[in-house]
C-alpha cells in the first residue's frame, strides 16, 4: 500500500496544528485562568501599591543609592539595572577582574557612605545575584547598613533594628533556602516611620 507524499504532509500539518493550538493556546489560557483564580497577586507580579500607585514589586530589586534607604544587591542586567526583560547573571568566575573591580567599588562607595564602619562587608552587597534582579538581602547585609540608615533619618538604631527584624523573612518551608529581608519592603516601613 502506497502512501502518499501529500497525504502525509496533510497529516503532519494537521498535528502540528492542533498541537499549535493545544499546547501555545489552551494549555497557556487553562493556566492563566487558573493562576488569576487562585493566586491574583502572584499572577499579576506582586506589586505593591502605595497611595494608589504602584511603587515596585515584591520580586524585582530596585536601583536605591540614597543614604537614608537599604541598599540591594547589584544588579547584572545591563544598560539599565533591574530590568526585568534583561534577567541574567553577570556569569563572572571569583578569579575574573571585572567581577574584583565590581566588588571592590561597591565596598568602597559602602565604606564612603558609612565611613566609621569597620565590619567585614557582607558578600551579597558586592555581588550580583544569578538573575542580576533578586530584591532580598541576607539579614547580615541589613544589619551592617543599620548605622547609616539610622544616623541619616535621625532614629535611634536599635528602631531599625527592629524593622530590620520584623521584615526577616523565614526560611521557606522552614528548611528551603535562607532567611532574607525584601529590601523594598524594609524601605517602604521604614518611610511609613516619619
């Protein structure tokens, strides 16, 4: 039995169509549809509001240089820092001399902006995260920069210690990952204090 070269062609297209439409149509708007039902917040970017606008996300650190506010974690994304749709690592190996460079500035603007602090520098503040987007710090990140943020708004340091420790998030599932602090979060309470 022959069959022919036109027949299967037909059938080829057909598959590919309807599995066009199964898999890149339906499967995508079930899951959509599922994710706005369930989970709105999450589905629609975490975002948070503040005064009716939208100030940031939960899941997208921010470009902060201003004294008075915690600072993230670099960024890798490039020309533009934080942007979303250029989501990376800067793949820079601990021996590369950029990645020292990088380092090495961002401890020093550290040190200028906190001069009298002498601790060790906690590694995530001089290091891109493997996204070049994460919005959390490690509570040892948040606690070396308590001394500036408190001398440049005027509040007594064991105050922002207590923010800094209200906003530690756990360990998901208690035992996934390490705890953290959502560094636009802390900013945002620590505004609301004055």
């Amino acid at each position: 039995m022959r069959v022919s070269v036109l027949g299967q062609l037909r059938a080829a297209a057909v598959a590919l169509g309807l599995l066009t439409l199964l898999t890149g149509v339906v499967y995508s708007l079930v899951v959509t549809g599922i994710a706005q039902v369930a989970f709105p917040r999450q589905a629609n970017g975490s975002l948070i509001e503040r005064g009716g606008r939208v100030v940031g996300s939960e899941l997208i650190g921010q470009q902060i240089a201003a004294p008075r506010s915690f600072w993230g974690r670099l960024s890798a994304t490039a020309p533009v820092p934080y942007d979303a749709a250029a989501s990376a690592g800067s793949n820079y190996g601990p021996t590369n001399p950029a990645l020292q460079a990088a380092a090495q500035a961002r401890i020093a603007a550290l040190r200028a902006a906190d001069p009298g602090n002498s601790r060790p520098v906690p590694a995530d503040l001089v290091t891109a995260s493997g996204s070049g987007l994460d919005p959390h710090i490690s509570p040892a990140a948040a606690a070396y920069q308590v001394r500036r943020v408190a001398r440049a708004r005027g509040l007594s340091e064991a105050a922002v210690r207590r923010l800094v420790s209200l906003h530690t998030e756990a360990r998901q599932l208690g035992s996934l990952g390490e705890r953290r602090v959502n560094v636009l979060g802390l900013n945002l309470a620590l505004d609301e204090m004055r």
